[in-house]
C-alpha cells in the first residue's frame, strides 16, 4: 500500500496526549528541563516569544495554577511541579502544594516577557538564573522541538535553524493526499493503529463529557443543547464544544492532540465517534473513520502550518465532516467534494488565540463539515471559480494553505496586536 508506514508514522506523531493548551504547556515543557538544568529555582526569567506565542497564551487558563493565565503562569508551574520526561503531560502530577507555590512563584520572581521576530512563527526562547548559574533553551517549529540547550559556558544542544522538521526527523508531510488517506483507512492493518485511535476516543469524550457535566468558560456546548432541538448533528457540535469549553478552561483532563493542537485532535475526533454511535456502525468503521479523519486534519494543516491566522479548527472539522460522509458510506468522490464545499464555508475564521470562543468556532466549523456532506448528499457542490474553489480537492487545500500562510500573515500582526493592547 502506498505510504503506508509513512502515514502510521504520521499518525504516531501528530497523536500525542497533552493536557491543558499545547502553546502555555511548550512553555511548561521548556521551563521544566531548565529547571532541571539549573538544579534550583530560579530567581530571574527572561522570555523571549514569537507573536503567535504570544496569542495562543495569553488568554488561556493554565492548567494546576488555580485560574492562572498566560506566560507566567505557564512559566511558574513548569519550574515548580513539571516532569520533563512526560513531554506535553509534564504537568500531570502537579499538587496543591505546588499550585500554592506557582502563585507565589508568579507574584516573587522578575519574569519579564519580550516578543521577538526571528523568522519562525512558533519560537520559544527562555533564559533562566538563579544568581550563580544561567541556562536557556529555545523551542522552534513545534511543541517539543528543543533546537538550542547551554548551562553557563556549556552548550548542551545546539541545533542549526535549517528545515527544523527533518532536524527533528518528523515524516514528510508532503505525502499526505486525500486519494492514498482514503486508501490506507479502507485498507490498512487498523491493529496498527488501534491502540493510539481508541487512546483518542477515551480521552477526548471523558473531557467532552467533563464540559458538559461542569461550567467552564461560557459553557457553549451546554448551550447547545439547550437551546436546539437536539438531533446527531447538534450533539456532534455540542460534545466537541463542550470539551473545548474543559480544555481552555482549565480542565486537568488530557486530550489527545493532532497537528501540535488539542482543539484539532477534538475536532477531528468526537463528532465522528458520535455519529458512530447514532449509526450504529461497527468499532472497526469508526477507527477506520478516525484515522480518515486525523490523517485529512494533518493533509490541510500542513499548508497552513503549525500556528497561523488561520483557525485550525476549521481543517479539523472539515476533515470530521468528510469522516461522517464516510460513516454513511461515502466513497473517496463523496469525501473528496464534502471537503471542498466545508472549506467554501468557513475558511475565513481567524485564529485569535487560545480562549473560550474556541469552542464556538469548533462548533461553526463542524456545522460547516455536516453542510458540506449534506449538499453532495443532496447533489449540491460548490465548483471552480467559487471564491478559493479550484478544480480537484488537492488544489482547494493548497489554495487554503496559501491563504494561510501567505495571504493572511497581515491579519495574523493585526490580530497580535489588538490583542496585546486589549486589557
């Protein structure tokens, strides 16, 4: 089979479990193994962060900081409470006696935060000193990426800023295609897979569940259930948003990532397993549908790239909506025109930050899959010369990726700063 262990590959690395919003939590990361490097706490922080970084933290809640937001906190659980070796978990075993001490952390310590521009949109820089020694680290292209690592005059890893994926020896993304993703989920060894597909589904629904159980943030998918006559496809956009109402919001639960986002891994997730359920399909269509539907979230991002103007939500569910095409048997022709007409509808969502309205827009964009499978269903299509509509469904999501990465890079500085001078 075509690409086959490339795409298994892929999904390996993209499928990570994380808890609390990937952005702050690259910061805990990096904090944590310089913590480890300085064998102390230190005293002095200096933090140095590209614009995006800055957007995707300021306005979330971090999670075991009792509420805290943003860069400090972020900062200050990582040195007190966080395990490097969990990676993106590494504030999984965090205490009440480190929560009391992160409070205390962020109110004692000179943190200062500097935005810098030095060419790569994900770009995390921090430098530490406790008085006698200094260390610092740097993060560059994706979550766990440590490019650069020094204790006083020792340089532990130093990495050359070229192509920063294949240094980091991520699968090239370049082989991903809606025509090979569909045939590698008909036809793969799923027992390949299952073990990290079905880790998806316990994480992600336990957290859908938790938000729909408790209040967080303004509790969108709560709203939606009670505001709509509650059908498939109103409980699909409910249980994703609610998850995202937990995750942005503090939950502790963690959730299982796609493309370097948690939001993406419960978009592309919990609204297909749901429509499994209403379906009653076997277990085995629903990972098969699972794989479809990460793989096509990682097909559109990779234009896009890891942080952009553009919300990566609407890859995800676009990508969700093509996946319940597939659930009521869609071929690759139906799957292929769901995700033309889904992107025709949402592409022009705006990615400002990580926040409670994450969850809304995880919302519009599922509605926008459902629509887009519900027109071809229907015989309706969207055609070439619709907008950013080109002929054949690879050319649209390159289209997308342009508009992203390219188009957009304008909006993206404008929306960095009506965020930094909104109070």
């Amino acid at each position: 089979m075509k690409y086959e262990q490339e795409y298994i590959n892929i999904l390996n690395e993209e499928l990570k479990k994380a808890m609390g919003c990937t952005e702050p939590i690259c910061i805990s990361y990096l904090s944590t193994i310089l913590r480890d490097q300085l064998a102390n706490i230190p005293t002095k922080v200096d933090i140095y962060v590209s614009g995006n970084i800055l957007k995707n933290v300021k306005s979330v809640v971090v999670p075991n900081t009792k509420g805290l937001r943003g860069i400090k906190a972020a900062v200050a659980i990582g040195v007190i409470g966080g395990i490097q070796d969990l990676k993106l978990e590494c504030l999984t075993y965090v205490n009440e006696m480190h929560r009391d001490a992160c409070v205390k952390f962020v109110e004692d310590t000179d943190i200062t935060i500097y935005s810098t521009d030095d060419g790569f949109i994900f770009d995390v820089h921090i430098i530490m000193s406790d008085g006698e020694n200094e260390v610092e680290g740097r993060i560059v292209d994706n979550h766990t990426n440590v490019v650069y690592l020094r204790k006083n005059d020792e340089i532990i890893i130093n990495r050359p800023l070229v192509n920063v994926r294949k240094i980091h020896d991520l699968t090239d993304h370049s082989v991903l295609n809606v025509e090979d993703i569909y045939k590698f989920a008909e036809e793969c060894d799923i027992d390949k897979v299952r073990d990290l597909i079905e880790g998806q589904i316990k994480c992600n629904m336990m957290i859908a569940e938790e938000g729909l159980k408790n209040n967080y943030g303004a509790n969108i998918g709560k709203t939606l259930l009670k505001t709509y006559p509650v059908d498939v496809a109103v409980k699909a956009k409910a249980y994703a948003a609610a998850a995202s109402d937990a995750r942005m919001n503090g939950c502790e639960l963690p959730v299982v990532i796609n493309s370097g986002s948690g939001n993406q891994g419960i978009t592309c997730s919990v609204p297909v397993v749901i429509y499994a359920l209403e379906l009653n399909v076997s277990h085995e269509k629903l990972l098969r549908a699972l794989v479809l539907s990460n793989l096509l979230t990682a097909r559109i991002k990779t234009g896009i790239g890891r942080l952009s103007a553009f919300c990566g939500a609407v890859a995800a569910g676009c990508a969700a909506g093509a996946s319940i095409a597939y659930l009521h048997g869609g071929d690759l022709k139906m799957i292929s025109h769901t995700l033309v007409n889904s992107l025709a509808i949402v592409s022009g969502i705006i990615c400002d930050g990580a926040k409670a309205s994450c969850a809304a827009k995880i919302a519009s964009s599922i509605d926008a899959g459902i629509l887009g499978f519900k027109l071809y269903q229907q015989g309706n299509q969207f055609y070439s010369g619709d907008g950013i509509v080109s002929k054949g469904v690879e050319n649209t999501i390159n289209n997308v990726g342009i508009l992203a990465s390219q188009g957009m890079v304008s909006t993206d500085k404008e929306i960095i700063n009506i965020m930094l001078n909104t109070k």
